[in-house]
C-alpha cells in the first residue's frame, strides 16, 4: 500500500473532509490552497483498538499525518457505533469524536487468513496498538515477541485497565471503574456530596495522551537503536499519575485528602463564586493579584490583613474570605466583572455551558470545531485538535469511517485479487 501520508490535507476556511484514499488534496490555509507536508510522514498505525483510549490516541496520530489502518471485526466490532443517541443518519456522535484521519479494515481475527493479513499488515507498520485484554493478543500469536519476529522495528503499544503485570492484571478496567478506585472520585465533588466522577472518561482520554507520547518517544529511540519496543500502558497507572499535587500532598504528610468542591486545596481565593446573574471562577495564584482583586471590589485594607496577606494564611482562612468576596461578587452581572477581571490581570472565567463554549469567540479565532462531510451522515461538526504546529500543522484527511470502507483497497495493496477478497468475504474472514 501506497503510505500516503500528505493525501487530502484539509483545515478549516473552508474546511471538509475528502473521502477515499489516494487521491492527491490540499491544505486550505486563510483560504489559500497551498501543499504541505506532516509531522509524521511515513509513520503507519495498525490500531487494533476500540471505544475511546486506543482510538483517541490513534486520532492523534492521524491528525498529525500518520496513516492510520483502524480494524475491526467484520460488520465493525467498535462498541461506540452503537453507543447513543444521539444518532445522525445511524451514526454515533460518540463514535465520530475519536475516529477521523482512519482508514477501516475488518479482519475475523479467530482465524488463520485473518491473522496471516494482519501480519502482513505488520511487516509495512510502524506502530501496532490495541486495547484487548491481557493475554488475548498472545492467545492469538499477536502479541509483541510474535511480532518483533516479522519486523524488527515494530512499536507495539498495548493499553488495558491494569496494565499487563501485577494482581488486577486480568481485570476489564472501564474509566468509571478506575475513576472511582484511583482515588480521582474521592477527592471530586464537594464535602457535602458524594464522590464523583469527572464528566467525561478523563482517564482514557489521559491514558490515550501518554500512548502518543510513548509512541513517538519509542519511534524516537528507533532511529537511534534500528529497533521498536513494547509499551505497557494502564488506565489505572495514567489515572494515579493525574493526581499530581493532591497526591503529591497525602505522600508528604500521610493525611488523606478531602474533598473541596470548587476550591483549590493549595491556593486561596481559588474556586467559584455567584454573581448577580450567574457562576464566575476566580484563580489567583500570587499576592499581587490578590493586591488587585482586592483593589477592584473597594477593599484595599484586606491586603494587609494579617488574615489574608499571604496565600498561607488565606489557605489557613479561606471561610473566611471568601464569605467576604462573595457578597461583593453577587451584586454585579457576569460582563461587569469580566470586563474589570480583565482590566486588571485578574485570572477570571465564567462557567459556560456546553452551547455557550461553541460560540466562544477565543474557539472560533482558534479554529476548534471543525466541519466535514461523511458519506452517510453528510454534514458533521468535530472538535478540532489543538496541536497548532507552524511547520506541520494537524491535517484533516479522513472522515471517520464505516466498516470496512477501506478493507478491498488495502488488501489489493497487500496482494490479494478480487477473487480472493471476494472468498475472504463469503467466509466472513473480512
């Protein structure tokens, strides 16, 4: 197979997405077509991977101009097609957030010719990642000392609840199971409420960013070695590392972290306030914006207090003070402390919903919803990728794709004739 990886590049004014693989395209920069090249030319991704870590990371990739084979069983074995509503036109908006820049094969992997395409696939890949459970990949002879036999060079990333060792290494680990046990649940909501979870599946979203990372770390170490590695990453592993200073605390001083809502446990004043017709956040991070803030509601003696002066001894009093800024906050709209937070250099934002967030003027600047064409659905709207590089800027070549749209071209690249392929299908091996 061709491995084309500066195909159809488009970003957004105009944007879209041009189907089919092949086919030359262009990159729409302020409406000037203009070429242009990837950051990860050349690199193929065998994405053996499904719901959203794996794919996640896979989208990543291909956003940054790997070519990205994603494989399914026939029929198309990812959970998330059918994981809704809402549904445009039979596909999932679940599905088309961690799926564009793919290419789809389905391949019965219970089989012989099944495996036998996936290892020819491996002898052209760079990269093999999957999310199966722990031993499945070696139970069909895929896994990692089986692959590394047919090319060397193979990175071979393999992402599962638990990780591959250890005593829960044979567990299903979904992200509200290991939101809850790695204590991110325990330290999320506020001291009255129950523990919660986080709105989306945050530790797959973080276990697929470590996997980009660790995939181009090892095909880094690759030019220096000739050769590829396996990673062993775990959404239970990904998820402790989140808990950064909270755990960086309980590990100082032994006590266990409590829940605090919207306030920071480090750093006050830090949290949410009422204003007269809304929800505000407030962040001050040093004693000269809290000098401002103070300033800006008429209430300089409070620089000085000895309550308040520092961020210690605001930590220490943080009832205090913020019973005090919060009666200032609630007499005046949104806009008014906006505009004055702004004028000042005080960190502020309003809390937006979802519909405010797409009108986001900064968004729209940024260019962070996407439009695109699918074969099916027709007119869709993505979240963008907020990699901004300026010599290889992200490409948006792919919609995401239906089962097995891609499975004839790719294995006509592998070799197989139409007879073949068309056998392949009557024995639903493909």
């Amino acid at each position: 197979m061709p491995r084309h990886a500066c195909q159809m590049i488009v970003v957004p004014k105009p944007v879209g997405f041009i189907p089919s693989m092949g086919s030359s395209g262009f990159l729409y920069r302020e409406g000037v077509k203009c070429t242009l090249t990837t950051a990860l030319k050349g690199i193929r991704i065998l994405d053996l991977t499904r719901v959203l870590a794996g794919p996640y990371c896979s989208m990543i990739l291909g956003d940054l101009g790997a070519d990205v084979i994603k494989v399914e069983a026939p029929g198309g074995s990812d959970e998330t097609r059918a994981w809704g509503p809402p549904f445009h036109e039979g596909i999932s908006a679940y599905y088309l957030c961690a799926n564009r820049n793919k290419k789809s094969l389905t391949v019965n992997l219970k089989t012989v010719e099944g495996k036998e395409i996936i290892k020819k696939l491996v002898m052209t890949s760079d990269v093999v990642v999957h999310n199966f459970k722990t031993g499945t990949m070696k139970k069909m002879g895929l896994d990692y000392e089986d692959l590394k036999q047919i090319n060397p060079k193979i990175v071979f990333c393999s992402i599962t609840g638990f990780g591959e060792t250890g005593p829960y290494s044979h567990l299903p680990g979904y992200d509200f199971i290991i939101q809850a046990m790695s204590g991110l649940m325990s330290i999320t909501g506020d001291e009255q409420s129950e523990p919660q979870k986080v709105g989306v599946a945050i530790t797959d979203i973080l276990t697929g960013l470590y996997a980009c990372i660790g995939i181009q770390a090892a095909l880094l170490e690759r030019t220096q070695s000739g050769t590829g590695q396996r990673i062993d990453l775990s959404l239970y592993d990904s998820a402790v590392s989140a808990l950064i200073n909270i755990g960086s605390s309980f590990l100082m001083t032994g006590k266990t972290p409590q829940r605090l809502g919207n306030h920071h446990a480090n750093i006050v004043p830090y949290q949410t306030f009422h204003s007269k017709d809304g929800q505000i956040v407030i962040a001050v991070g040093n004693d000269r914006q809290f000098a401002n803030l103070c300033k800006m509601i008429g209430q300089p003696e409070l620089i000085n207090d000895p309550l308040f002066s520092t961020n210690s001894s605001r930590v220490i009093h943080r009832r205090e003070l913020s019973a005090i800024l919060q009666t200032f906050f609630s007499e005046q709209t949104t806009s008014y402390w906006k505009n004055k937070c702004f004028d000042l250099n005080i960190p502020f934002g309003p809390i937006q919903s979802i519909d405010q967030v797409r009108k986001d003027p900064q968004l729209l600047a940024r260019r962070m919803f996407i439009s695109a064409k699918h074969p099916r659905a027709g007119d869709i709207e993505m979240i963008g990728s907020p990699l901004k590089l300026s010599k290889t800027p992200v490409a948006y070549r792919e919609h995401p794709p239906e089962p097995s749209e891609h499975t004839d071209i790719i294995l006509r690249d592998l070799g197989y004739d139409d007879k073949k392929i068309k056998e392949l299908k009557s024995l639903n091996i493909i």
